[in-house]
C-alpha cells in the first residue's frame, strides 16, 4: 500500500484554547477513559453548567464540537448519548483503507450504471438511500417560489427573458456578499451565473483541457467528475485519497513527474463520497504543487455550506495567487434543489468559461435567479443553514450508529466533517452491485462503490444519503441492507468452501 502519512503541518500561532474546547477536551478524555461508556447518557447541558461553573452557551459549544468529532450523539428530547461502536470491527475512519493510485484510464465508463442508479432513486416508494440529492423538504420551497412568483407579477416582460452571460447582476452582488460574511472577499465581476454546478464544472473543464488529455482526480470520486472527463474525450487518472485528509499529495507529486497532466479535480471540503475536509495546511499544499507545474485546478465546493461544527472550511480559491483555480459551487445542495443554480470563479479562465457559457447553453433562466437573489437579500439564510447542519449532523451520528449495530462484523464507515453522504465500507466478499439488486427488490436504493471510480476498485463500498429526516423506515431500511450483505457474506464464504473441496 502506498504511504499515506500526514504532510509536515504548517505550524500554528500558540493560542490559549477557548473554555468549550476545554471542556469537549476534559469529557472525551473520560470518554477514553472509560468514565462514560459506549451508548451511556452523559450529565446534561444545565447539570454540566452548574458542575463546571460555565454558561449554557459555552457548554452548548463544547457538545456540538463533540458531535462533530463522533465522541458524542444527540437525541431529540433525550439528551447527550456516547457514541456505540464496536472497537474491533468499526474503526474510525482513518482506518478505511485508501486505494492505490490507478493507471489511466482510456474510457471512463460508469454513465449506465449511474442512469440506473438514478433512475431507481425516482420511485415514489423507494427509501432513497442511494440518492445524490439532499432532502428538499428541509429547504424553504414556498419561500423561494413566492418570490419568483412575485418577480413576475411585478415585471412579466423582465421576468421571463433569461439572463445573458454573466447571469442576473444582484444574484451575483449576493453570492460575492456571502463569501464576504464567510470570511472569503470575492470578486464580483468574476462570478459567471450556470445551470448548477454540474454545467460550472463541465465549463471549467472544457476551458483548460481539450480531448485526450488526462485529468488528475480523487479516487474514490464523485461521478460527475468523471461524466465530464468521458462526454469530452479525456482520461482520468485516479490519486489515492485519504478518508481524512484528502488527496495524496505525495502521491500527485509523483503523478506530476511523470505524466502531463491538464488540470486536477477536486472536492477539498466535504467530498463525495468521504466526507473529509481537507486541511488548511494541505489546500495550501495543493495549491502551491499545481502552481509550480502551472497544472488549472477545478475546485467543486457545493458542500462548503453544509459543515459540522463551528468553523467554515476555507477554499482552494481563497489561496490562489496564479489564478489557476476554476471555483465552482451551486445552491443545490444548501437552499433550493429545483432551481439549478450555480456558479464557476474562474480565475485567469473567466473570459473563456463566460464564452463558453454563451456557445454552449446561451442564458440561465431568469426567475429562479431573481428569486434566489430576493431570498439571499431578505431572509434568514444563515439561520435555516445552522437547522440545516444541525439536523445533516444528528443524521450522520444515527446512521453511523445503525450500521454498527445491525451491518456484519468488519464494516466500516467514514466520518464526514460536513455534507450528507456517508461512505461504508463493507467485508471484502460483499459484491456491492449484487447489494444494490437485492436492495432494489425491496424498494431500497443504494450507490454502489463502482460508479465512484473508472476501475473496478470500489466493489464491496456503498454510499449512503442520510438527509432525509431520521424515520423508522429508514432504520428498517437499513437494518435490511446489514441482513442482505450478511447473506451474500455467507453465499461468498460457501462457494468459497466449495471450490476448495473440488
């Protein structure tokens, strides 16, 4: 297996640390130290106050950095729980196993499989565990179609001309506001308006790379990526990615000596399907590498709002200083899912991907940006941002939970820092494509582990979607999916035994 240590850090600024992170540090340690046990209910947020002579608040932030790290769950109206687990069969994440770098692919197949996976995923009586998209029942629909409504009583001829290049100019004033309450100045006259992220990424690729040319990206990856290197006649070569650091940068580094490459893909911030956040010092790292070979990196940040815990993640763009890195990001997956809208920052690349946006589709739709933009300008998106990060990460811990206690002895799963998909990993004689046919037989679907990669190296994973408000159909659904994957465990370990005796 490839080394994949940790890069040498950036060392940081001595700080003092903050009373809740004294206090999360103090109660995992008694969690380590067998003080609370596994599934046993720690003191409560007040009994906690009182004990430690600290406010609501700060022992409000201790728990949630606690959740946020997997030491603890909360559960509506009960309390704070510590997270089950079994020692010996469910690892942390870091112990998920990181594949090898792979050798170019000429093809990158994996659109069949992905059309049917979705198309299953449709079904009105399917638990859509294997579903890329977040659950829009968290989203304030209503909200935002009053206003589109709104915009076009207000002005029929205005409302319904969509918008040229580079989309509607106060939907652009908003999105550069945002970055600036997050901490990231954006320029605004470097925003180009899309059709989701999904046309800013494609758009993006098509302005650095031309067919044949291979493209570095993240294995596993999420399978957008590659739909975009195949539909332009690229190849893909896949980089160890660590389930909690990101992408090898020791391995690219060797990639990059050895191979030409066009441009590099990645998802710094709560990617799909691990759920990492890549570290300052790594994006840093990253950014410098790709620099010094002058190699574009097309940055798909879609996540960046949906983090856990107090901090927001910083971007790859915020570090560029060449120019070279093609940001893109969308509401899709934070705010709206019907309405397609995203966005690329394109760097030194913006006059091409806005003439590329012209050639290729002409305009975006008009009324969903001027509702998006009226929403942004007048409601409170930061506060249905933190129900919605609360709820993405009271989700992760029950899932997680579940599939401890009802998937065979030597699954794991990742640990997501953000996001809503959580990547298990199942015993290595569990084929995950026989897992998605027998699940669909029973109205449950799931993302099996080859679609996130040009080679079959993916075969016993599964992704799994966990937006969806926690239900009892949903823990029976998963439940399910443990007793199928036992069976094909046993169908395996039989014909195993079988051929030995021949």
């Amino acid at each position: 297996m490839l080394n994949t240590r940790r890069a040498e850090p950036i060392k940081p600024h001595v700080k003092v640390a903050k009373l809740y992170e004294k206090l999360a540090r103090q109660i995992e340690d008694q969690v380590r130290s067998g003080v609370f046990l596994p599934g046993e209910r720690i003191p409560s947020v007040r009994q906690t106050s009182q004990q430690h002579q600290l406010s609501i608040k700060t022992v409000l932030h201790a728990y949630l950095l606690l959740e946020s790290k997997g030491v603890i769950l909360s559960r509506p109206k009960s309390g704070y729980f510590v997270q089950s687990g079994r020692a010996s069969s469910a690892p942390a994440a870091s112990e998920l196993r990181a594949s090898q770098p792979l050798a170019v692919s000429a093809h990158v197949d994996v659109s069949r499989l992905v059309l049917s996976t979705l198309r299953s995923i449709r079904s009105d009586d399917a638990i859509p565990l294997g579903s890329p998209y977040p659950d829009p029942s968290l989203f304030p629909v209503q909200k935002i179609n009053a206003y589109g409504y709104a915009v076009a009583r207000r002005n029929p001829s205005r409302g319904t001309t969509d918008e040229l290049p580079p989309g509607n100019p106060e939907l652009i004033r908003q999105i550069a506001r945002r970055y600036l309450e997050n901490g990231q100045p954006a320029d605004p006259n470097e925003i180009i308006v899309t059709i989701g992220a999904t046309e800013a990424i494609n758009l993006c690729l098509q302005a650095v790379a031309k067919p044949g040319d291979t493209i570095a990206v993240e294995s596993p990856t999420f399978y957008a990526m590659l739909h975009a290197i195949e539909r332009m006649g690229m190849r893909a070569i896949e980089v160890v990615t660590h389930p909690q650091e990101g992408m090898d940068l020791d391995a690219l580094e060797r990639i990059l000596a050895r191979e030409r490459i066009a441009a590099c893909m990645v998802m710094p911030n709560f990617q799909n399907p691990l759920g990492f956040r890549m570290s300052d010092a790594n994006k840093q790292r990253l950014v410098d590498l790709l620099a010094r070979h002058d190699v574009p990196i097309i940055e798909n940040d879609v996540y960046h709002e949906l983090y856990f815990g107090d901090t927001h993640p910083g971007s790859l763009k915020a570090l560029d200083k060449k120019g070279l890195v093609l940001h893109c990001s969308s509401f899709s997956k934070s705010l709206s899912t019907g309405h397609r809208i995203g966005w690329a920052m394109p760097g030194r690349y913006r006059d091409q991907v806005e003439k590329l946006k012209f050639l290729n589709t002409l305009t975006t739709s008009s009324i969903p940006q001027q509702a998006l933009a009226e929403y942004l300008k007048n409601d409170r998106y930061e506060h249905h941002l933190r129900r919605l990060r609360k709820a993405y990460q009271q989700n992760a811990n029950l899932m997680r939970t579940t599939i401890e206690r009802h998937f065979p002895t030597g699954t794991r799963t990742s640990r997501p820092m953000g996001g809503y998909v959580l990547w298990v990993e199942l015993p290595s004689q569990v084929d995950s494509l026989k897992l998605y046919e027998l699940a669909l037989e029973r109205h449950i679907t799931v993302a099996p582990g080859y679609i996130f990669s040009a080679s079959n190296v993916y075969g016993n994973f599964i992704r799994l979607n966990y937006s969806y408000t926690w239900s009892p159909e949903i823990e029976k659904a998963l439940a399910t999916l443990g007793k199928l994957a036992a069976s094909l465990m046993r169908e395996a370990q039989r014909r195993a035994e079988t051929a030995e005796i021949r």
